[in-house]
C-alpha cells in the first residue's frame, strides 16, 4: 500500500530534513513519519514567504542583504514577541491611567453639577 505522503512531492529530501531534525533533538528521540513530512513541508513553505518578499525587490539580483532583511521576523522572533509584551504592558498603563482620568473627570462633574 502507498502511504499519502510517498504520493506527494516534498520541497526537499527527507533524509536531510530528518537528518538535521535528529541533529537538534535529543538522542532518544523517535521521529514519527508525519512529522518527516510535515516539517518538510514546513520548511518548504517558509521558503516560499520568504522568496515572495525577495520579489517584491525590483533588482534581477538576490543580495544577500535583502536576503537578511526578509529573514529578519524568522531570525528575531524571540526579541519581536518580548517587544510585543513590552509594548501591550505599556498600552495597559496607558489604559489605566486614562480609565483614572476619566474617574477624574467624572468626579468632578458630579461636584461641579451639586
């Protein structure tokens, strides 16, 4: 019987994407054929992204720091989620003091009514 995933081209050999995978897993580690496939695919897709952003360059030539800048959000994505806390911990403070503010002002226009 053929399994589905032996019918579908992958983007690259599996052994070298199982390879690599085994490189960074820990030893005892067992690697189920979906998820061969699946990271295959995966990594097959980012490709894609990122040869999509390297279009939208109008230059015949792919340097390498275009290259770098449309790998930037895969490269940095650690630092670009602690911005993101950093940023909505901010936006909360923000919130909080317009919430007292408006508790303010409220106040006193109830003071200012009497």
């Amino acid at each position: 019987m053929v399994q589905e995933s032996e019918k579908e081209e992958l983007p690259f050999a599996k052994a070298e994407v199982v390879r690599l995978m085994k490189q960074h897993l820990d030893s005892d580690k067992m690697i189920r054929e979906r998820v061969k496939v699946e990271m295959n695919k995966f990594l097959g897709e980012i490709l894609a992204k990122i040869c999509k952003e390297l279009n939208k360059y109008p230059y015949a030539t792919v340097e390498y720091d275009m290259f770098k800048e449309c790998i930037y959000p895969y490269k940095n994505i650690e630092r670009i989620n602690k911005e993101k806390e950093r940023i909505i911990k901010h936006l909360e403070a923000i919130k909080a003091d317009c919430d007292s503010l408006a508790m303010d002002v409220e106040r006193t226009m109830k003071l200012r009514k009497e």
